[in-house]
C-alpha cells in the first residue's frame, strides 16, 4: 500500500505547528527583562596618559519580574575600580571577550516599575593618545536603546 499524503492536511498541521511555535516564542521572549536607562552620565577625567571614568546611570526595570542581574560594556582594557547602585557596593564579573564586559549581580533586585541609581567606576589608557604636544581622546559609545538623557563630562588636566 502507498501512502499518498492529502495536501490540505499536511498544510493544516503545518499551520497548527507555526502557530504553536509562534505562542512558544511570544511566551519566552517576553518573560526577558527589559531595562530602560532613564539617564545615562558619562564623567571622564583625564590623568596622564589614563582616564578615570564614572557612569552614573539611572535605570528603570519595565518589566514583570524582579531584575536580578544586568551587564554593561567598557573599553577593552578597562580596570574596574567599584560597581555599586543605591543599596552599597554590588559583586562583578568581568569577561573579555568581544571587549569588555561587566557583569553584576544585585543584591537586592530591582523589582518592576522601580528606579535604582548605578555607579560603575573604572580606568583605561585606551581612550586617549599622546599626539606630539597634546593628548587626543577618543570614547565611541554605541548605546543599544535610544536614551533621552545623556551628559558627558570631560575633565581635562
């Protein structure tokens, strides 16, 4: 006996398993956590041939459920001096892979709908360059999310 598959079954499930797959990944996807940075400031101080930068940010949790974790790029050969939001001093990680990037861990999460402050110290050589009788500095800053608040300050020697 052969089989012959009948076209408008075949089409059917197909339907039934693209429209299970699509519930599948609206779930997932949005069970995320969305972060918006209400602020973002950027205070770079120029020391020689460093430069020690701030970055106060001021983030927003707009999703359902609590922010446990986030992350945030720095230039590649960044040293982290202290990470900490409004509650104290918050434990890091650092991965180099891709540039550089910082991981931390909330200890106490930031639930939804709150506001919480985040200060990320930190020092690199790689933003600025001695050319012949003055420096040149250099920061690129690629923000993933369109931000309606940016300041950055410059102090220079």
């Amino acid at each position: 006996m052969n089989y012959t598959p009948k076209p408008i079954e075949d089409i059917q499930k197909m339907k039934k398993f693209y429209f299970v797959l699509l519930i599948f990944l609206l779930i997932f996807s949005s069970s995320a956590y969305a972060v918006e940075f209400r602020s973002y400031k950027i205070v770079s101080e120029i020391t020689g041939d460093e430069v020690r930068e701030e970055l106060l940010i001021n983030l927003f949790n707009d999703g359902s459920t609590d922010l446990k974790t986030a992350f945030i790029s720095a230039p590649l050969d960044s040293e982290v001096i202290a990470v900490s939001d409004s509650y104290g001093d918050l434990q890091y990680q650092i991965s180099t892979k891709r540039g550089t990037k910082i991981d931390f861990n909330f200890t106490i999460p930031v639930e939804p709908l709150e506001e919480r402050l985040l200060r990320i110290r930190l020092k690199t050589k790689s933003l600025v360059t001695r050319r012949n009788d003055y420096f040149e500095y250099l920061l690129v800053f690629t923000p993933k999310q369109d931000l309606s608040d940016f300041e950055h300050v410059l102090k220079l020697p």
